[in-house]
C-alpha cells in the first residue's frame, strides 16, 4: 500500500476543503430534513442524533476509501460511479489567476489523488459533525 504521505501534495489542499464544505453543507440540510420531518415530536435533539450519524457515516465513507486506496475494492460502485457530463463546458466557466498559482482542480488529480482528497474531505466533514454532536452531548 502507498502510504497517504507519499501521495498527498500541497496543491491538493483546495480540492480537499471545497469537498469537505460541500459534504458538510449536504449533511446539515439532511440534519435539517430529519430535523423537521423525521423528528417530528422532538425525541431527540438534532446536534446529538442526527450529527451523530451524519458524522459516523462520512466516517464510513473514508474508511471505504482508505480500502480503495489500498487495493480492496469494496463492491460498493454505485457510491463511487461519477455521472456522465453531456453539456459542454463553456470558457467563461474557468477560473483566470494572473498570480502564476495554477489551481488544480479536483478533476484534474490523479486517480489515487483523487481517493486520498475524498479521504481527507470525508475525514474533515466527519470529524466536525462529531465534535458538534459531542458539544451539544455536553453542553
């Protein structure tokens, strides 16, 4: 197994926190959905359950993709299966950065690349809605 060190770089760090914010952001509407029509007589309170959960299930989805990284491959494609793009891109969408930094995007990584920035955007998502819901535990 390549260590995730040896494939982690310093130009994955965007990539890494736009998916985190994105994965965050789909977490706390689904919080917010299970908020208002799950829990509809208030049993639970949502930053203890439902962040829980949200927490331990990207939780789950990094380890899968630890897995991937090392080889096994888990039968679970349907998670990982990327949608086919039939529009055409158009080229006011790209960004233009006239510091020299070229922004790497997520697309552009590598496949293992790729694996250790979902790993890191799964791990940073879930361990914040961990530490949500163990705030609100004792607080």
């Amino acid at each position: 197994m390549k260590k995730i060190k040896e494939i982690y770089q310093p130009y994955m760090l965007r990539p890494i926190i736009y998916k985190a914010v994105t994965r965050f952001s789909i977490g706390l509407c689904v919080a917010l959905l299970w908020d208002r029509f799950v829990n509809v007589q208030k049993y639970y309170s949502m930053a203890e359950s439902c962040f829980f959960v949200v927490g331990l299930y990207l939780l789950l989805m990094a380890w899968l993709c630890y897995l991937r990284l090392d080889g096994v491959n888990p039968h679970l494609d349907v998670l990982f299966r990327k949608m086919p793009h039939n529009r055409k891109r158009h080229r006011s969408r790209d960004i233009v950065d006239f510091v020299d930094e070229k922004i790497v995007a997520f697309d552009e990584l590598g496949d293992e690349e790729q694996i250790v920035a979902t790993l890191g955007s799964n791990l940073l998502a879930g361990l914040c809605f961990l530490v949500l819901s163990l705030l609100a535990l004792l607080f």
